[in-house]
C-alpha cells in the first residue's frame, strides 16, 4: 500500500510539468492570463471591494497551485503573473510549496497579492519570495478599510486573498512556498 502511494505521489507531480512543457511558451503564457483573469473575476465575485484594491495598487500578483497531501508530507507547484499597473508588465512567475504535518488530500488554491508600493513589487519579482514558518499573517486593521476585507497583511505593503475552490479560505496556509520567475517565459 505505502509503494502505490508513493508511486501515484511522483506520478502527480511528474506529470504535471510535462504536461505544460508540451505547450509552446506563446500558449503557456495565454493560459496563465486566462487562468489570472478567472482567478480575479472569482475573487472579485467573493470580494467586490479588492477590485478597488487591485486596482488602485502598485501591482498586482496571480497564483494556482495544486498541491498533495499523504501522511505526514506534501507539496505542491503552480504558476501565475505579477503585473506591474502602471506600466502593464507582465512577469510570469512560478510557485514550489513544501508542507509537513498529518494529512492527506488534493487540493487546488489560487493566491492573489496585491502590492501597495512600486518597491514592494520589485522586491517580489526580484528577489523572489518564500513564505515560511517565519512569516506571520495578521488581519485587516481598521485604517485599511473595506478594500482588504478577507486579505491577510504577509509583509510590508503586501496583502494577501487565499481561495479555494470553495470561495475564500479562512486562513492564509502559505508556509513553505517559495515563488520565482519562470525564465523560460519572461
């Protein structure tokens, strides 16, 4: 029993990569917008003031994972864009997670960020980003009003939604996920 779950674990995040491969970079780069505006439109649906908020910031990033789940480990990959509003650059971007802990399931995300200053947006798409252990979400103070209503504040200027295919999530679970760009695209 422990060999098959094994062997259907590196089998599902195998073929996942091969399966994007397969696509020329033109095609990847369309499914990842599409995907991007249905994840916002979704949000948007759940949330109808982060439009305001997405709109109104620096920038904005988009994320879908899928993730696995056995026993007492997990991980998950994805990708998504950072998009730059005031000049409209697109980033293509990649998403590797890594979790412990007892469990076990399939799960679909999708993040989105939203960056409130031009430095805080660089510094995503720069220096790439990993949220761990030592990141802390904290909930929407009162200053910030409705707009981030269901986001949660990661880091200085950055605030966060986390769905799931249920709507928004409850609680921010990014802990040990590591994003990047995606040379091959960019």
């Amino acid at each position: 029993m422990r060999n098959i779950l094994l062997i259907a674990m590196v089998f599902c995040f195998t073929a996942l990569p091969l399966q994007v491969q397969a696509e020329s970079k033109d095609q990847q780069r369309t499914e990842i917008r599409t995907t991007s505006k249905s994840i916002l439109n979704k949000l948007y649906k759940a949330q109808p003031a982060s439009r305001g908020a997405v709109a109104n910031a620096a920038g904005y990033g988009v994320f879908s994972n899928f993730g696995m789940k056995i026993f007492l480990a997990g991980g998950g990959t994805g990708h998504g864009m950072v998009v730059d509003n005031a000049t409209k650059k697109e980033v293509f971007m990649k998403m590797a997670e890594v979790q412990a802990g007892l469990g076990f399931g399939v799960k679909k995300t999708q993040v989105v960020f939203v960056f409130e200053t031009p430095e805080a947006l660089r510094q995503f798409v720069n220096s790439g980003w990993e949220l761990g252990a030592q990141a802390t979400a904290a909930a929407i103070d009162g200053k910030m009003g409705a707009a981030y209503q269901g986001a949660a504040l990661v880091a200085p200027g950055v605030w966060m939604y986390q769905m799931t295919d249920k709507g928004l999530a409850a609680e921010i679970t990014a802990k040990g996920t590591k994003y990047y760009r995606n040379d091959e695209l960019n």
